[in-house]
C-alpha cells in the first residue's frame, strides 16, 4: 500500500499545471494532450488509491514526516478518495468531450487554459483530502483564484463582469472562514481537524468557539452557494464558456459541500453542532428555502443555462438539508445526493451546452429538439429525470434518504417541500420535452449544424451512463463509501 | 411459498426492450421492423407460458438484481398473481401489433418507428410492474411505464394531443411523486421492508397512520383511474387507437389496478380493511366510480371516450372485488383484470376499425354502419356483452362472481351496486349495436370493412372472450389459487 498516492495527486497536479503551461513555448499544439495524459495520471492514481483504501482502510499522511498536530496532515479515508475519484474523472472526461470545442475557442491560449483546469482539480483535490483547517484554505483559494480566471473566459462582456461579481462575494466566504480558523487557533491553538476536535470537546460552551463555528459556516456557505448567499451563482455560471461551466458546476459546490460536512461533523462534531436546536432551525430554514426559491425562480427562466443554474441552488438546498434534519439516514442522503450531484449536474451542463451550441439559449426555441440531436436530449433527458427523482436514475436515491430521515425525524416541512420541488422540477423539464416535441414560440437560431465529433459522444455517453450506475450501485455506496466516513462519527 | 432462482422474469422484461435496438436499425424497412416486434411478442409470451405450471403449483420464479437499500433490492418475483398479469399483457401484445400494422399503415400515420420504439418500451415496463417483488420496484417499473406512454398518447403532436399529454402525465407523475412515494418512503421507515407477503405485512402501525397511507396508495397509483383521478383517462383517447387498446384497456390501466390489488392483498392485507374504516371507504369509493363511470359513458358522444369512462367503472369492479372480504370476490376481481382486458380490446380495436375504414369517431356518424362492416360490428357486440357480464361471454364468469362475493362479503349495495353498473353498461352498447344495424333511414348493405390484419386481431380476441365462458380452466385454477392464498 503506497500512502504517497494521496499526496501525489495533489502535488504532481500543482506542478504538471505548470508544465503544461511552459509547454506552449515548445509547440502550442501539445499542450492540450499532455493536459489530458496529466488528467488522466490523475484519474488513474485515485483510483489506485481508492482501491487501497477499500482494502486496507483509511489512513493519516504526514506531510514531510512532522507529526500531524504540528505538520500538516492528510487524511484519507473512504468518503474523499471516492470523491477524488469523481472529481478527476468528470474533469478528464470534460476535456475529453470539449476536445474539439477548446481548440476552436481558446486557440493559443490554450496553454493558459489547461494549467489553470489542472490547477483547480488539484485544489479541489487538496480540499478533498487535507486534515488541516489552514491547509484547506489555501488549497480553496488555489481552486477560487483559478476558477474566477477560468470563469471570466466566455461571454466577452458578461462573463468578466460575472466573475468579478463572484470575486468580491467568494473573497467575502473565504475572509469568513480565515477569521473562524483564527477565532479556532486562539482558543485551542491547534489547526490539525482531529487535534481541533479533540480539544473542543471541553469549550462547547465557549463563545469563541460558537463565533468560530458560525464564521466558518457562513464562509463555506458563501462559496457554496447556498441561498440567501447565492446571487454569484447563476450569473457566473451562466455566462461563462461551456466547458467551464461544466467543471465546475458540477464540482466548485460539491467539494465545498464536502468541506462543510468535514467542517460540521468532524471538527466540530455532532454532540456540538445538534446540542441545541439552534443550528438546525436555521439550517432548516435556509434549505428549505433554497429548495422552494430554486425550484420556483428555475421556472421562470427562458435562458436554459439560467435555468440549469437555479436547478443547482436546489441541490444545495439537498445537501444541507441532510444537516438540518440531522439523524443518520438524512446525512446519508445528502452525502449521497453530494456524490449524485456531480454526475447530474455533468450531465446537464454537458448536454445543454451541446443543444445550446445547436439551437441558442432560449427555451423556447427548441423545436424539434428530439428529431435533431437525438442523442444529447437523450442524455439531456436522462439529467432532467435525474434532478426530478425518478428511479433507476441516482438523483432518486439521494432523496429517499433524505426523506426516510424526515420521517424518522418527523421533520415535515421538509418532507413535503423535498417532494413539492420534485413536483415543480417535473413540471420544469417537461416544459423543455413538450418544447422539443411540439415546437416553441421562437424560431431556433441554428448557429452550429453537423455531428459534434466523437470524443463529444464519449462525454455524453459517460454522463448518461454513469447517472444510472450510480443510482444502481447506491447499496454498495452507502456500505462501502459513506458508511465508513460516518459511523466514527457516530452516525 | 416455494421460491426458485432464476432469469426468467429478467428475460420476460429484456425480450421487448432488447428488440428496441432492432426495430430502430430497421426504421427504413417496416416489413422487418413490424416483424420484430412481433417476434419479441411471441418470445415474450413463450416465456411467461413456460413460467406458469410452476407457479401454479405456488412456486415463485425470484431474482435480486441489485440491492438498493437495506431489505429492499431492485428484485423480480414471478408469482402466480404476476404471471397472470403478464400472460394477458404479453398475449395481447402479439395480437395489439398484427392490428398497429393494418391501423398504422391504413392511416399511413408518421413516426412509426418511434412508436413501436416506445410501445416496447411500454410492454417491458408492464411486464416489471408485474414481476416486481417489492414496491419500490414497482413503483420504479410503474414511472417508466408514464413516461414510455407519453410520447404514444401525444403521438400526433398537436394541441390536442399537447394539452392532453400534458393532463396525462400530470394526472399519473404528479400522483405518483406526491402520493405514492411518500406514502412508500414511509412504509418504508416504519416496517424496514417493501416486499409483497400474502395476506400483508403490516404491524406497528395506529390505524390512522395506516389508513393515511392506505390512501395514499390508492390515490397514488393514479392509473387505476378511481374517482377523483380519472381525468387522465378519457384525455389518453387522443392517443392512435392501438395505443387506446393494448395501453388503456389492458396494459396502463390494469397496472394501475395490478399495484393496487399487491398494494391491498400483499402490503396491507384484507385483514386491515376488516378492521378499520378504510374498507368500508373504499367500497363507498370505489362504488361511487363504478356508478360515476357509467353514467359519464352514457353521455358521451365520441365512441372511444365512452369506452374510456366504460373502463373508469370497470378497473374498480377489481379493486373493489379484491378489497371485499370473500374468496369469490377476490376470484371474481382478478377474474375480471383477464376478462376485461379481452372484452374491452376489441371494442377498441373495433373502434379503430371504423375510424381506419371510414374516419367517424362520434357514436351518431355510426348509424347503419354495421352493415358495411358487420364483421366489425358483431365483434363489438361479442365485447360489448362481455363487459355488460352477459352469457355467453367470459365477463358473465367474472362479474356472476364478483356479485356472489359482494353479497357474501358485504352485503345487498355493494352487489347492487354491480348490477346497476351491468344494466347502465346495456343503456350504452347496445343502442350503439342496434343503430349500426337497424338505422332509421334505410341503409345499402355494402361491404367496407377495415384491413385484414385488424380484422384478423379483433375476431381473434372476440372469440377469445367466447371461449373463456366455455373454457375458463386457465384462469380458472389460478385465481382459484390465488383467492386461497391471498384470501386467507
């Protein structure tokens, strides 16, 4: 068992960036295979190592040999290597399927472009896998400062706007969780998760260590997305180049998330977090209204992309809500709709960006949908039904066990919004289908005609397929995956 | 219950969605397309044939295709109650297919490849909601059925059929991810376990909960069309007539009904609507759709609506025969999922005729039609009598029991109830019959008929629905068993 691979992957992604980069100045045109090959080493490392970890266990890498309450530590365990896992993959298969579409856009910034792709995987890599709370911010703003630059590529005069607007609310997230750490370096001195959370144990009711907690909850939150912190989010999304957005759609709100979880129930714990019902009246509120305000505001979208973006304050409605119902089959789902999530927000980005190259952003344009591109609405389809909740597919799962917890809790306007929202995202995409069965009001703009090329079908297939699996596979992700990662933590 | 592992239910579901690829390669070639189709109907058929000694004798064909949740897997369980489901939807199938190809090519109808695409689909999706082992593979076999439909119920793709698609799957998604899944999660929470037992599995819980749930349920699977939710119905005619026929007479709505008997016999068990008020609510309910559906069916005017709100009424004489505490109700109710299927197919497919032959839709264009197609007419007389429950029909068995179990089981209304439902079925058939044959302005008798393979597909199933009267012993002996085994 090599415990280096973990540290591999995220260190040999910072540096191959950078070799990628110089690459340009030997022949522009190399820089893109060699991004993917370094992609693809990534893939093939998280792999290795998740198998590891699926046999042997977990385990602690001590950076540069210090013992970790002094250095820093990485801590590997089932949950983040799968997430690693994921994580490399749809960016390798996102480059994949935009193969042809970078070229044409980026041109000879190509070499710019793929060192700043690496270097926000292997920050979000970082994220995934440190045990450090000064560590993690680094490694965020590594993926925050790369993802502004890569979100400022696309539209020429909206997207530098959007990401500037992203800028000063994601530096605003990101002061909040620095002052929360602070807050945690002052009363415990320790900046190690696991160290932290031994010491809190005695200060639960030390209102430093409450401000702490809020600062750096809130903070996450921002740079999550959630509502009411989430006005960065459709604008940027929205006017960003489309494999942009289907990196880091899928990705910048799920790691987060996942930090959020590391947050809430490893350093702080579960006897501290729930003690009181404080913490999970206002995250309640908060996703549940992030559920409702998605779902609605989704509605009234005609910008596809738009729409899409209001479809994803909705699933981090989800993810918190596990938290806000708080019993072990509620975390569960939300861990799981974490894991879902990014394959069905993939899929979605990847598909609508493929239709709107084809037919333009407005909804209701897109007559005869089905009969032109048969297989991306397929794909599309298969998303849609995802975020809607219809079994086989995975998006199905995540929301039986928020819901199965919701019951055992008796937490019941929770209950009835998860399912209300089902309900409106249904009637959301069936707008779409009868659009692209009927015919709309607005003639399609035909900007692109032909076949997209083949590496776009790998993408699209992968993205259609892998939501079926994963919803399929959802026991042995629970046992093999998420159980792991929570009973420890006594859940 | 004898429990034997096999692949055989898992075939039954893959023969026709494994033709789906065939029938899109051969999209330019209709002979060959049609051809598969029919051959996927035939392999189909062959299995669940081979499949039904076994379970006659209480054996029960299992697999386990993956687990999902604890206790609860993605399983199939070919028992006697899902066979006999899949024998009737798989036999029709074959016979639905000979008659698309005369109604689709003699209407010379566009996306033809697409619909066999989805009517496989649909035919896959029906075969699981029967072989399904628990509920929530029911329930995931039960959405892709609503969807696989949608695109058949719209198939012509105009405002009708746009507000109508759009009634349809809001009426059978909206029900079924507002009520039935909740209502399923919660069972769920409370007894660890989702599979069917007979005669229930139901402990633990108040009775107010269960009745909540109980409701839920019946509402919930929205496809078996009871009172308030069976606008969808009617609106689905706008559907090509084959599609009304195989989807709205045998295969959607009887898996609608099917759920609701597994939800009845095999989760809550009659035991539960002995003891709480939620039996009695579902006789008044029920009944009150039986009685509602006729009375709408007469005042219709378009002769394929009638035959909707006709099948309004009659997909509650099964659920209300399996909820009434009497082993000849049961019998008499799962009797009924076959015999009604047969008679009401081929007034569909009559229906169809006419509108292949000559384009009326509408009962008054109809007079002094049958005797230019007076094949087609005695073959709706044939159905007609069979859904009214007359001699010598296969209804008249289902319906004779039915009327003997409500008596035993509850009382005078309840089988008053069914015979007033059999003498509104007369007011409206038989005046329809009468006028096609005997119009008031005198009529040349004029042979017209609709193309051979429709008429080849309607006498075979009204023959049928003549036979089962004589012969019923198939029929017979499972649902005999199964009203020991379910009845307790």
């Amino acid at each position: 068992m090599s415990i280096h691979l973990s540290v591999v992957i995220v260190t040999f992604g910072l540096l191959l960036a950078f070799v990628t980069y110089t690459l340009r100045w030997i022949r522009i045109s190399l820089c893109l295979p060699f991004a993917i090959t370094v992609l693809g080493f990534l893939t093939s490392c998280a792999i290795v190592l998740f198998t590891q970890i699926i046999l042997w266990g977990p385990f602690e890498y001590p950076m540069g040999g210090w013992a970790p309450p002094i250095g820093i530590a990485y801590n590997v365990d089932h949950l983040n290597s799968f997430m690693v896992l994921v994580v490399t993959l749809v960016a390798l298969v996102n480059i994949i399927a935009n193969w042809k579409g970078l070229q044409n856009f980026v041109g000879d910034r190509i070499g710019g472009f793929c060192a700043l792709y690496i270097l926000y995987v292997s920050g979000l890599n970082g994220i995934l896998f440190t045990g450090d709370l000064f560590n993690l911010y680094v490694l965020l703003e590594i993926a925050s400062l790369t993802g502004y630059a890569l979100l400022a590529i696309g539209d020429r005069r909206l997207a530098p706007f959007a990401s500037i607007n992203y800028v000063f609310l994601g530096t605003m997230g990101a002061c909040f969780y620095l002052l929360g750490i602070g807050f945690l370096y002052i009363k415990t001195g320790s900046l190690n998760m696991i160290d932290v959370s031994n010491l809190i144990k005695q200060l639960h009711n030390s209102p430093t260590i409450i401000t702490a907690f809020m600062f750096i909850i809130v903070g996450i939150w921002i740079k999550m997305g959630l509502f009411p912190f989430h006005i960065w989010l459709p604008r940027a999304y929205t006017h960003t180049f489309g494999p942009v957005s289907s990196l880091i759609a899928p990705m910048g709100t799920k790691v987060m998330a996942y930090a959020m979880f590391k947050v809430v129930l490893t350093v702080f714990g579960i006897n501290f977090v729930f003690r009181s019902n404080a913490f999970p009246h206002i995250v309640s509120t908060l996703a549940l209204s992030a559920i409702l305000f998605g779902s609605i505001f989704a509605l009234r979208q005609t910008h596809l992309k738009r729409m899409l973006c209001f479809v994803v304050i909705t699933e981090i409605g989800y993810l918190v809500s596990g938290l806000a119902i708080g019993n072990s089959n509620a975390i569960k789902g939300s861990i799981l709709h974490m894991l879902n999530d990014v394959f069905m927000t993939f899929c979605l980005f990847l598909s609508g960006q493929a239709i709107i190259e084809r037919m333009g952003v407005n909804i209701d344009g897109f007559s005869e949908l089905f009969v032109k591109t048969p297989l991306i609405s397929a794909v599309f389809i298969t998303g849609a039904l995802s975020v809607v909740g219809i079994p086989p597919t995975c998006g199905f799962f995540g929301k039986w066990y928020l819901l199965l917890g919701a019951v055992e809790k008796g937490n019941y306007p929770l209950f009835v919004t998860i399912i209300l929202s089902s309900l409106l995202n249904l009637i959301l995409f069936f707008k779409v289908i009868e659009i692209g069965f009927y015919g709309g009001k607005v003639i399609p703009t035909w900007r692109l005609t032909g076949a997209p090329p083949w590496s776009f079908y790998v993408g699209l297939c992968f993205a259609g397929v892998s939501i079926i699996l994963m919803g399929l596979f959802t026991f042995h992700l629970i046992r093999y995956v998420i159980e792991p990662f929570l009973t420890p933590l006594g859940l | 219950m004898e429990k034997v592992y096999s692949v055989l239910p898992l075939y039954t579901i893959l023969t026709s969605l494994c033709s789906v690829p065939f029938i899109m390669w051969n999209a330019k070639r209709p002979n060959l397309r049609e051809g598969i189709s029919l051959i996927a109907g035939i392999l189909k058929f062959a299995i669940v044939l081979k499949m039904l000694p076994a379970t006659l004798e209480g054996k029960a064909y299992e697999i386990t295709l993956v687990e999902l949740f604890p206790n609860v897997g993605l399983s199939l369980k070919a028992d006697l109650l899902g066979c006999m489901f899949a024998l009737v939807a798989s036999f029709l199938w074959i016979i639905t297919s000979l008659y698309s190809i005369g109604y689709m090519r003699g209407l010379k109808e566009h996306s033809q490849t697409r619909y066999y695409v989805f009517f496989a689909i649909a035919l896959s999706s029906t075969i699981g909601v029967a072989f399904a082992k628990n509920l929530l593979t029911l329930y995931l076999f039960y959405e892709m059925l609503s969807l696989s439909t949608y695109p058949l119920v719209a198939h012509h793709q105009d405002e009708d059929a746009k507000s109508s698609g759009r009634k349809y799957l809001t009426y059978l998604v909206g029900s079924s991810i507002g009520l039935a899944l909740p209502a399923i999660i919660w069972l769920y929470s409370r007894l660890n376990t989702l599979d069917f037992q007979p005669q229930g599995i139901l402990n633990g819980l108040s009775t107010y909960e269960s009745s909540l749930l109980f409701f839920m349920l019946i509402f919930g699977f929205a496809k078996a069309a009871i009172v308030p939710f069976h606008a969808w119905l009617p609106a689905a005619m706008i559907a090509p007539t084959p599609v009304s026929a195989l989807l709205h007479a045998v295969a959607v709505v009887k898996a609608g009904a099917f759920s609701l008997v597994r939800v009845i016999l095999e989760i809550f068990g009659q035991g539960f609507l002995a003891e709480s008020w939620a039996g009695p609510a579902l006789y008044l309910l029920t009944s009150l759709t039986i009685l509602f559906g006729s009375l709408m069916a007469m005042y219709q005017k378009e002769l394929k609506r009638i035959l909707a709100f006709s099948t309004v009424s009659q997909l509650s004489y099964i659920v209300l025969g399996v909820s009434i505490i009497s082993p000849l109700a049961i019998k008499g109710g799962l009797l009924h999922l076959a015999m009604h299927a047969f008679g009401k197919i081929t007034l569909f497919f009559t229906a169809g005729a006419i509108y292949v032959a000559f384009h009326k839709k509408f009962i008054q264009e109809m007079e002094g039609l049958g005797r230019q197609m007076p094949i087609t007419f005695a073959a709706f007389f044939l159905g007609s009598l069979s859904i009214i429950g007359l001699p010598p029909l296969g209804g008249f068995l289902s319906k004779w029991n039915l009327a003997l179990g409500a008596y035993q089981g509850v009382g005078l209304p309840v089988m008053g109830v069914f015979l007033l439902s059999s003498l509104l079925n007369v007011a409206y058939f038989m005046p329809i019959v009468y006028k096609a044959f005997f119009p008031s302005q005198p009529a040349k008798w004029e042979f017209k008929e609709a193309p051979l393979p429709c008429l080849i597909s309607m006498i075979v199933t009204s023959i049928i629905s003549l036979i089962l009267f004589f012969y019923p012993y198939p029929f017979f002996a499972i649902t005999e068993n199964l009203s020991k085994v379910l009845g307790g």
